[in-house]
C-alpha cells in the first residue's frame, strides 16, 4: 500500500507542488514568527547585558508596580544621601548615581533626530568610573564633563550628520539647552541601543536636566574583586532605607530585556495568528486535493478493494500520503521560515520598527512545534476525504464512474445554517444586548464557519449569477460559467480559502476607515480648537512643557491646553488616564460634564466618566484609589463626572499637576490651541511654527492636518496587517490554480471533443479563464460582503472606546474585488496552458 | 500489392488524400501506420473504410478529417491543402467544415442534446438554422428529448444526439470513427440508416471508419485497408459480400 501511495503522489507533480506550498507557506510563516521571536529575545538579552556587564548590583526606589511598556519601569528617584551609605558598605569598589530621562536630539540644523519606531529617546548620565559603563564605551572623542558638554549615540551622530565639535541644542521634558558633542557612544558591538537615540552627561549635568539635583534614578554599584554579586546586593539591602531595594545586576539586565520583549509581544501574537489563517487556508488547498484524490482514484481504490484490501488500509494509504506531504511541506516550511522571519525584519523596519541585529535563531522548539502543526493540519484535512475513500466499494472499480459532483445534503444546510444563525446571534446580541462585547469577535469567528459549511449549496446558485454576464463573452465564457457550477463542493472549498483572506482584509479596512472617520468626528464635536500641537513624528513620545509655555506668548493665540496620558492601576485592574489642564480645558474641549468641573482638579481631583461612576456608584466627592507606577496608591478625589469621552485616552481625568507629581517623566502627549476671535487660524499657524523653530519636538497642525496625521498612523498599521493578510490570499490563489489544474486533467476527453468540433484555443483558454474569474469572484464577493458585515459590526462594538462613526470603504472594497479577479485570471494562466494544449487525438480516441 | 481500383469518376470529389504517410516513432523503431496511400473521397456519397486491427483506417480518417497531421503526403478538402494549415485554420476548418462522430463521448455532460447539437455553430458564435435543426432532430427522432442531458439518453440516443450535432452546421463532409462500435444490432441500425438517409437525401458527404461488415453495408463504396495500404474497394456492398472479403483478408 505504500509504494502505491507513493507512487500516485509522484505522477501528479503539479498537484503534489502546489498542495506543498500551500501548507509550507502556512508552516514558513509560524517557523518565521518564532525564530524571530527568539532571535530578538537573544539580541535584547545580549544588549542589555552588555550594557550592564559592568555593574555588580544597583540600589533603586521599589516600583509600586512595574510597568508593561517601556525600557524600564519607572521609579521614584532615590536620594543622593544613600549614595554615602551604598559607598562605605564592605565589598564595594564603586558606587555611582545614574539619571536616564527624556532627552531628544536635534541636529545642527535644528531638525529632531527621531527613534527609530517604537524606541525612545533618551538622556543618561555616564559613570566616571569606567568599569561602570558596561559595554558602553566612548568610540570617538571623549567622555562628557561639565554643564554644556555630550556625548551621543554614535547612529544618531551619523543619521544627523553631527560631528565632533559641534553644537547641538537638546529637547527635554523641562527647558532645552546647547551642548557641544565630545564624544560619540558605542554599545557593545552595536551603534545605538535596540533604535534608542541617547545623549550622554556627566551625573551633575544630567541630574539638571533629566531629573532634579540631590536625587539619582538609582545607584550603580561595583563589587570588590571576589565578591559575589548576590552577597554584595544582600549586603546593600541591610543598610539601605525603607523602600529602597539593592538588585544584582543580571537581575536588571534581565528586567529590561523582558520589558522590551513584552512590548514587542504584540507582534508574536499578530504574526501568530496570521499563521493561523495561512495554514486554516491552507488545509482548504489539502482538503480539496485530498477529495480530488479520492474521487479520481475511486476506480484505482475500488480495485485494491477487490483484491483483499481492507477499508482500514485504504484510509491508513491516504492518511500516509498526508503524513508524508505534511512532513514535506513542513520542512520546506521551516526553510522558508528563515525567509520569512528576514523578510517581517525587514518590513517592520520599513514602518519603522527596527531590531538589534543578531544571527537568526532556529530553537529546537520551532522545528518541532512547525512539524507537528504542519502535519497535524495536512492530516485533518485529509481526514474526510480519507474516510470517503474507505466507503469506495469494490463493484466501483467495474462501473464507468465518471467523477461526479455530490449534491450537498439537506443536513450540511441545516447544520450551516444553525451555526451561521448562532453567530449572527452572538453578534448581534454583542453589539445591541447585554452579553458584552467579547461576543462580537466570537460571533464573527462562528458565523464564518457557517458560511463556509453552507458555501457548497450555494456555490451554484452563486456561479450562476455571477457567471450570467458570461453570455456576452461568447459560448466559452457560457461553457465556463457551467464548468464552474458543476462541482459546487469543489467551487465552494476553492472559493472559500479566498473567501477568508478577503474577508479578513476588508474588516480591516472598514475597520481603519471607521477608525479614521470616528476620530474626524471626535475633534469635530469635542473641541473648538483650530490648531494643534503635537510631537514631531508619529512615533514621538511626547513634548516638552516648554512648548505650551512658548506658543501661549504668540500673538494670536488665546488658549493653549496642553493634554497627556498615562497608565495606573484602579482596583488591580490596568487602566489608561488623561491628564489635562484644569484651566483651560473647558474652553477647548467639551468634556460634556454632568456633575462637577474640571477646573475644580486641583492637585488631588479626579474626573470619571458616566459610564464608570455608574458601574462603580461612585458620585462627586467620593474617594478612587490610584495605584501610579512610580509613586503607588493615592487617595484621588471626584471631583466631577464627564460624558464626552472620545479624544481624551480613558475614562479617568487628573490635572497635569497630580500626573506630573506622580510620574516625573511626564511629557504634553498634544496640546489644543484657540486663537484669538478675528485672527486669522494660518497667520497664527505660521507664527507658531516660527516660534516653535527651535523646538523641533513638537509641530502645529490645522485639523486637517491633524486628521492626516491620525489617518496617515491608522494606514501605516492596516498596509501592514493587510499585507500579513496577502499571504492568506496568495495561497487561497494557488488552491485556484490547483482546483483548476485537477479539473482541466478530469475534462481531458471533454477539450478533445471540443477541440475536434472546433474550439480554437483561445477559445478553450478563455473558457478556463472564465471559470477561474467566476470562482475567484465568488470568494472575493461573498468574502467582501462578510467583511464588510463583520468590520461594520467591529466598529459598532468598540463604540464605547471611541469608534463612533462606521465606514465603509466602498472604492477599496471594489478594488480587492476587481484584483481577486484579476488574480484569478493569473492563476488560470497555467491550467488554460496546459487545456489548451490537449492533444484532441488522444481524447477522442477510445482506448 | 496494385491497387486495383479506380478512384476518378464521380460528380466530385470532397476530401483527397495524396501519398499519405504516417509514421509513428523515429529510425528503425518507427512504426509505419499508413504507407503511401492515395486515396479520393466523392461528394455526396457515403463512403466506408473497414480493415483489421492496426491496418491503419483510423489514422486515415484522422488526417482526412484534420484531427492529426500526416508524416508525408498532402490532404485537399476541396481546393484547401490542410496538411501544412496553422492549428487555428485547421481548428476553424473543422469547425465550418467537417462534422465529427467518435465512437463514445461525443458529447459534453453539462449541455443538453439540443445544446450539444448546437455546438459546433455555437462555438463559431453564430446562430443555428432553426429550421434545420428541427429537421434534424425529427429525423433522427429525438423530439422531446432535447432538453435532456447526455447522463440521460440511451447510448444509441446519444450517438443520434451526435450525428445530428455532426450534420447541424451542413459540413462539407461528416466523419464517423466506429459511430455503432459501443451500441446494440437495433441502436446500429436506426444509426446507420439515418446517415445512410442524409447521404441520400440530403446529398451530405459521409466517411466512415468500422470494422463491422454490416455497418459498412449502409455505404455506397468501402475501402479496405491492410498494412497501411488501401488494397480494394467495393460498391454497392452487402454485409455477406463485405465479410466474405475481410475473411480472405484476415486468411
């Protein structure tokens, strides 16, 4: 039995390729997930290891709670008195006060020298003492001494073009001041730190302007030859004041790796799930092969049956055959892999996302994890198929079968439509009833399945409407729209691998494209702002203070509210606030307030939306307790209950000042700006951009502009989670190509004929063709009309997060829909190729 | 061997073939299917070919009907040389010109008979002469079972489903391979006396390739084929005639 397996695999080549790709693709992208995964938790590892290979144990303030974003948690700074106490501890060579803060580079010129994606930019002390550098290490120049000197990145000294000598003027959260570089910095072997922009100072400069004088971020400590780093950090712990902690230096390197690779999470998860639906897509392709193989061979089957074999062996021969296609395709899978992983770095640095470089990591763990899915997915697709062939009965290999198409029964209608009625319900009750949101994506999933189990019945109902307009291209056109209707399991499972990948990149882009216009609607109706201040690229972390201060001087301008965000814990549970300007707030924005002011903030205010005081029972006057990361639990006061939620990051609201009391690293995040009534809103812009010339950090935007800018963010991630979607449709084009390959070997007689009586080639390519177009358009439809459904009901459900308006992008949805055609015009190339070529003798000669 | 028949007087003649080889393979392992053979087909007439297995009839129907390309020799449908036509002339050629019988799978299982019929003018993108195609299908007797699908008729209703599909354009000339080989004495029958009325009474040009004696008694002449070479003819055959002659052939 498993030399005829083999052997049936090896004499359709084209079908044996096509099917290996299609589940190698799937596999190539979770082995690519994975090694890059593990190649970024090593490349982060050895940075950050290399940047405290000098420092034996640190003493810090105890975080509250640590943080899930950022390099480092932020903490409380730590007094400069401990530093006496850290110094005469028994084992300790050197002790030294390090400060990090926001620092951002500017050029000779003047223009901000930006992180690359994601990565912030910062200022640091540098330690006098050599061996507490670590691994980072002068490489031109000279170390910084004194208030007015730096030394920087050397990626940052080369992107701007900043050489030795010269002045630079540097942005921080406080005023920005002018250094002249000394020096430029190396990390280890790298130039930067994982796409951090750093500027360096000596520990009295940086104490000024990255946080404030008498305090450090923590202590860096160097043991005495022969004294273990973890007695050495026992024996800080014993001297050092109530919630103040010693740590080795491992335990540092380890926190801030784990922190960058938590933020980079997101993407494992992403590129997870878009493997996923690769391989989901894929065993479609293995699915229909698998029938294709069964049906074709009834006779081949039926015969083995005749002569002794048992049901059991004919499964266990097709199985086999999936086995050995699995493992194949996986191991083409894990090669690609390695494309793969290269080609996502190379993507996210094209958005920006840059990562440290180290060489690429294949673990154990991702060959086998890919062999196991790639197999395990081959095989359940052949399952049904397989136990179809056991019910070939040996009399068939005496009957004249001509593949036929199976009428799907009333109990897959049935049982499709229970399923899809379920998920509509699930929706609808997500979105209208009492059962949450969570329902949604559940019911879109479910409803999914539905379409899918009933896409067979309605694949010729389907061909044949959307084949109508064939008509007019003649009676090939008309031969291609019954070929297409004739196998509607066929049709329907090909149609459906498409069906997915268009699906799932048109909710995306309703989904974006409500995103966008919600976030239109939201400055519309909450602000009467006419100008907009916000951080000098995308990315941006932020603004300095200063930039509100400089802007409130221009003429023109008559209200300047600075807004930011951060993160806190209320009840233990994780949640975003804003921080406004209790002032001026009101005059620019409209908080919609039912209870209470925002001018009443004060230093220990806070406002809550209606949706939380009504969960929560709280009313004006009533305590919250804020857990803030750096300084732990405040007693907050309400002291007013706001309804317009929208532009402002969650549903808490503190004054700058509290935000600023407890995270020191605060910066504006944007700020809304009034102009005088009279004066004209592109004269004050001008005025405010000049003003702002030597403040690169931040820029002014009119409202369109500032829509641009949000839409311009929205885009960026939906081209990029649509072209992870592409994959999905690539491999649902090569089931096209395979479908039509095996139907053009089955109607081998069928094109002689037509061939005899005439049917010049092109004709008989443009029959092909057609058909392709026809299936192809009824994936691309239907999955469309699931899309756009499912983005709708998206949107609808993250109503309460501030997706307000629903937009349905009808030119983009269009363009899928013609391209999905289009494409299946390509994908028909090969198979009308091969129909056209049918030797008409050889079909019409009965053997 | 001499041949020793005529092939000129006639009213005119359909489809010649002139020195006609084929030969399959290369060198001293090719296989000589036809030798050689002249052969001139009349208009009007309803012309057999019979001869043992491998005697190569159907190779000969093959190149005259423009299905396969002979090794040596030229082909003239009417005035047209064919052998040396481009895929797409020939293609339309057969098309316009020549209607087709094979032996089984004539038709197309998605299109009805009266589809199937039509194909060939379909294909070409015209319109079929109602009038002509009713006539047919009266004749054939397949009215009320225009707008079944080929799963559904007999095979002798298919194989009428064909002839009439064959005839439907008015070709210059129709080509039968073994139309009766996959069909009982009664359906062969009913077959071959239809096409033997189109010869007559429609004046259409028929050639047909069998190696049944009593199909090939339904022709006015049959050739008789051995070894690649035409070695006789006979007209006005019967079947006992025809069998007493394929005997001494085969002795």
């Amino acid at each position: 039995m498993l030399t005829a397996s083999l052997r049936g695999m090896l004499t359709h080549r084209l079908r044996l390729v096509l099917t290996t790709v299609s589940i190698a693709l799937g596999v190539a992208f979770l082995a690519g997930t994975l090694m890059l995964t593990d190649t970024m938790k090593l490349a982060f590892n050895q940075l950050f290891g290399k940047v405290t290979a000098g420092t034996d144990a640190v003493v810090r303030q105890e975080a509250a709670y640590s943080q899930t974003s950022g390099v480092a948690p932020a903490r409380r700074p730590i007094e400069a008195s401990v530093l006496d106490r850290v110094r005469k501890v028994e084992g300790v060579a050197a002790a030294e006060g390090s400060v990090s803060g926001y620092a951002l580079l500017t050029d000779t010129a003047g223009r901000a020298v930006l992180a690359e994606g994601g990565a912030p930019t910062m200022g640091y002390s540098m330690p006098s003492d050599e061996a507490l550098r670590g691994d980072v290490h002068v490489r031109t120049g000279r170390a910084p001494t004194g208030p007015s000197e730096v030394a920087i990145d050397a990626t940052s000294a080369d992107k701007g073009d900043i050489a030795l000598g010269s002045t630079i003027k540097i942005m921080f959260s406080g005023p920005a001041r002018e250094f002249t570089v000394v020096g430029t910095v190396g990390y280890g072997d790298e130039t930067d730190l994982g796409g951090t922009t750093a500027a360096h100072f000596d520990t009295a400069t940086a104490q000024q302007v990255l946080g404030a004088p008498g305090v450090f971020n923590e202590i860096q400590v160097r043991g005495a030859d022969g004294v273990d780093d973890v007695v050495l950090a026992e024996r800080l712990s014993a001297v050092v004041p109530d919630g103040v902690e010693a740590v080795t230096g491992a335990t540092v390197a380890k926190e801030a790796s784990d922190s960058i690779t938590k933020n980079f999470m997101f993407l494992n998860i992403m590129f997870g799930v878009f493997a996923g639906i690769s391989l989901f897509v894929g065993s479609f392709i293995i699915w229909n092969t698998f029938t294709m193989i069964v049906t074709q061979r009834a006779r081949e089957i039926a015969l083995l049956r005749s002569i002794g074999a048992t049901r059991r062996q004919v499964r266990r021969s097709l199985l086999l055959e999936a086995t050995v296609l699995g493992v194949a395709a996986s191991v083409l899978g894990i090669g690609l892999g390695a494309g793969v992983a290269t080609g996502l770095t190379a993507l996210m640095g094209a958005l920006g996302l840059s990562l440290p470089s180290t060489s690429l990591q294949v673990q154990p763990r991702t060959v086998w994890l890919s062999l196991v899915v790639g197999v395990a997915v081959t095989v359940a697709a052949a399952f049904v198929p397989a136990r179809r062939a056991m019910k070939v009965l040996p009399i068939e290999a005496l009957r004249d079968a001509t593949p036929g198409a199976r009428t799907p029964s009333k109990r897959r209608a049935a049982i499709g439509a229970v399923i899809a009625a379920l998920g509509l319900a699930a929706i609808l009750n997500g979105l209208y009833g009492d059962g949450g949101t969570t329902l949604v994506p559940i019911g879109i999933l479910t409803v999914m399945i539905g379409v899918i189990t009933l896409a067979p019945l309605a694949a010729r109902p389907l061909a044949s409407a959307i084949g109508a307009p064939l008509r007019w291209r003649g009676f090939p056109g008309e031969l291609a729209r019954q070929n297409a209707m004739r196998n509607p399991r066929r049709t329907a499972s090909t149609a459906a691998a498409l069906m997915i990948g268009l699906a799932l990149v048109v909710t995306m882009g309703v989904f974006g494209s409500s995103l966008k216009a919600s976030f239109g609607t939201i400055l519309g109706e909450s602000t009467n702002a006419e100008l907009f201040l916000t951080p000098a690229s995308a990315q941006g972390a932020g603004f300095s203070s200063e930039v509100s201060k400089i802007v409130a001087d221009v003429p023109g301008v008559s209200v300047v509210s600075p807004t930011s965000w951060g993160t806190a814990r209320i009840g233990g549970a994780a949640t975003t606030y804003s921080s406004v300007d209790p002032a001026t707030i009101e005059s620019a924005l409209n908080l919609e307030m039912i209870a209470g002011s925002a001018s009443r903030l004060g230093s220990d205010g806070v406002l809550v939306s209606d949706e939380k005081a009504t969960e929560k029972g709280w009313t004006v006057g009533d305590t919250v307790q804020m857990e803030f990361p750096t300084s732990g639990t405040q007693s907050l006061r309400i002291s007013g209950v706001f309804a317009g939620s929208g532009f402002l990051n969650g549903s808490y609201v503190i004054s700058r000042a509290t935000h600023e009391a407890n995270d020191p690293a605060r910066l504006d995040a944007n700020a809304l700006v009034l102009v005088d009534k009279g004066a004209s809103v592109g004269d004050v812009q001008d005025r405010i951009a000049a003003a702002l010339a030597g403040h690169p950090d931040a820029q002014v935007l009119d409202r369109a502009g500032y829509e641009k800018q949000v839409g311009g963010m929205v885009n960026q991630v939906m081209a990029f989670v649509t072209v992870m979607l592409l994959l999905a449709v690539v491999i649902a084009l090569l089931g096209i190509v395979n479908t039509l390959a095996l139907s053009v070997f089955e109607r081998t007689r069928e094109l002689g004929l037509l061939r005899a009586v005439g049917m010049t080639r092109g004709q008989v390519r443009t029959m092909v063709r057609w058909e392709s177009v026809v299936i192809s358009l009824i994936g691309a439809l239907v999955g469309a009309g699931l899309g756009t459904g499912f983005g709708v009901a998206l949107s609808q459900s993250l109503k309460g997060d501030g997706i307000t308006e629903v937009a349905v992008p009808g030119g983009q949805i269009t363009f899928y829909v013609i391209a999905a055609a289009l494409a299946g015009v390509l994908a028909a190339v090969g198979p009308a190729r091969s129909a056209a070529r049918v030797d008409v003798l050889r079909a019409v000669v009965t053997d | 061997m001499t041949s020793t028949t005529t092939t000129t007087v006639s009213a005119g003649t359909a489809v010649r073939g002139v020195e006609l080889s084929k030969k399959y393979g290369e060198g001293p392992a090719a296989v000589v299917a036809l030798d050689a053979v002249d052969v001139s087909i009349e208009t009007g007439r309803f012309t057999a070919i019979m001869g043992p297995s491998g005697s190569g009839k159907s190779t000969l129907l093959h190149l005259l009907a423009g299905l396969d390309r002979p090794s040596s020799g030229q082909i003239y449908l009417g005035e047209t040389e064919i052998s040396s036509l481009k895929d797409k002339q020939l293609t339309l050629l057969r098309r316009d010109q020549i209607g087709f019988i094979f032996q089984a799978f004539n038709l197309l299982p998605t299109l009805t008979a009266a589809e199937n019929i039509e194909l060939p003018i379909r294909i070409a993108g015209r319109k079929p002469d109602e009038f002509w195609v009713r006539t047919l299908v009266e004749t054939v007797g397949l009215t009320g079972r225009l707008s079944h699908r080929p799963a559904q008729l007999s095979g002798g209703q298919q194989q009428r489903v064909a002839a009439a599909r064959a005839l439907a354009s008015r070709p210059r000339i129709v080509f039968a391979d073994e139309p009766t080989g996959a069909l009982d004495s009664r359906s062969s029958a009913d077959l071959l006396g239809f096409l033997r009325q189109a010869v007559r009474e429609m004046g259409q040009t028929i050639v047909m390739v069998t190696h049944d004696p009593v199909a090939a008694s339904y022709a006015d002449r049959v050739l008789f084929l051995a070894d690649g070479r035409i070695v006789d003819e006979m007209h006005d055959p019967t079947a006992e005639s025809v069998f007493d002659y394929m005997k001494s052939l085969g002795a």
